[in-house]
C-alpha cells in the first residue's frame, strides 16, 4: 500500500489503529486484519441470492439481531460461520459507535455485481466504516494521483491501492477531514461474475 512520506492514512495489524482516526492529521485508519476463521470459503461458496443485503438504524446493541433477521430474509441457515458474521459485523458496529460517540449505527450491507458507487469520490459524511467480506475492496489512488483521478473518472489509469478483503477502513469524510479526506471508490464489477459484499457503516443520519 502505498502510504508516502507525512500521509495521512495509518495502517496496523492491530485493532487500536482505528482509534487514530480522531487524531487531526489522520483521514483514513486501516486495520489490516485477517479473515475471521472459517468465513472466507463459506462465503465465497454461498449463492448470490444466499448473501444478506439491507441496511438499517440500531443501537450497537441492536446490530445482532437486526443482522440476523438480514440473514433470515436470505434464507441463510444457522451455522456456526453465519454466527461468525453476525458476530463479526457486530463487533465492527460496536467500535464504530464508541468511536464516533454515535449512540445508533447506519448500517448497510451489499451483495453487489455492478459498478455501484464507481466514481471516484469523497464521502459527505462524519466517519465511515467499510469493510468487503467477498470480492474486491474500496479502492483509492496516491494521495498525489487524487486530483487526476477525480478529473478522470473511468479514464485513470494510474495506481490504485485496495483496501484487503476483511481488513476495516474508517475514513474521515468531508465534515470532519474537509478536502484532506481520501478520494476513493468502489471497484467497478460489471461483466466480471463477482458478486461482492460490502459492509458500510455511518452516524445516525449521514448523507451517503
């Protein structure tokens, strides 16, 4: 990953790290983790329409059964792996909250096979967490490159660094990072066959 002298993304294979995104000089908080154990082969050999997809309002407390009843809707049996998730997105939510201080969460899960939100972008929001449990994950130029690439769309063709399958990004938007938040976007999926799912967690009332 292609960090740079004084840039103001943060990377660590420790939890901890998403803390530093408080700090005023850090935009992005990378926590490069690995595959919680057993889900990378279980969901990669689920049907499309057996991955839960929605989005909903709860307290972090609330996000084990709101989840659930995502995985219901999906007829997506019990099993310990589906536990895992739900267990795993969860825990996510939970931090996000003592983080932002957000008493309840916005929480979105995709299963995604199209391009999504391909442009490149920065978020108008306060904090957001995103993390891809299947398939390619955010992707988002050099800091150096950002201008470019927001001027050239599907027309860039420099580098890219991704966000790891499984590892959390949590990224400081707009209202809190002003033009210093990362320029970044979803990988663009059509025509390839995957189906990706994303995880997007926000406050309570964020513009997404």
């Amino acid at each position: 990953m292609n960090l740079g002298s004084g840039s103001p993304i943060v990377e660590a294979g420790e939890e901890a790290v998403l803390d530093r995104i408080v700090d005023q000089d850090v935009a992005l908080a990378v926590w490069a983790r690995p595959a919680p154990s057993g889900l990378a082969a279980w969901l990669d050999a689920l049907p499309p329409e057996k991955l839960p997809d929605g989005r909903f309002v709860a307290t972090p407390a609330e996000v084990p059964a709101q989840f659930a009843a995502l995985c219901d809707d999906a007829d997506l049996g019990d099993c310990p792996a589906r536990a895992c998730l739900i267990d795993d997105v969860a825990g996510l939510a939970a931090s996000f909250g003592r983080i932002s201080g957000a008493a309840r969460v916005d929480l979105r899960i995709e299963a995604l096979d199209h391009d999504g939100c391909w442009r490149f972008h920065r978020d108008y929001v306060g904090l957001r967490l995103n993390a891809t449990y299947r398939g390619p994950g955010t992707q988002w130029p050099p800091l150096e490159q950002a201008a470019r690439a927001l001027r050239a769309q599907r027309r860039y063709r420099g580098a890219l660094n991704e966000l790891p399958r499984f590892a959390v990004g949590l990224f400081k938007g707009v209202q809190r990072a002003k033009a210093v938040s990362v320029v970044h976007r979803s990988p663009p999926l059509s025509g390839s066959g995957v189906t990706r799912l994303f995880l997007c967690i926000n406050e309570e009332f964020s513009d997404d």
